[in-house]
C-alpha cells in the first residue's frame, strides 16, 4: 500500500498537483502517527514531506 501511495505523490507532485499530493501526506500523516507514533523517523519524513508540499502550493 505504501509503495502505491508513494507512486502517486510523486505523480502528483511531478505534476504540481499540490492539493491531491497535500491530501494524500495527510492521510499518510495521519496513518503514521497512529501506527508508529509521533517522534518515528518515517513519521517525521511524512511531516516534512508535507510541509514542503504546503510550500510548494503556497500554504
């Protein structure tokens, strides 16, 4: 599942479809936080990965 979620950021984000790439890292945010906690290295990729994509977009 991870693998086919990371396929389509990066489509998204290849396309600068910011808002479906930002809707996609808030699931998977939201996935890790659950699952690995707060403070775990792949949770913390997917905030700053977020955080870039609300950069890119303008946020």
């Amino acid at each position: 599942m991870r693998s086919k979620r990371d396929a389509r950021v990066s489509s998204y984000t290849c396309t600068d479809d910011w808002d479906s790439a930002i809707a996609l890292y808030e699931l998977a945010l939201g996935e890790a936080t659950r699952v690995l906690g707060e403070d775990d290295p792949a949770t913390l990729t997917l905030r700053r990965n977020l955080a870039e994509a609300y950069a890119s977009a303008g946020r």
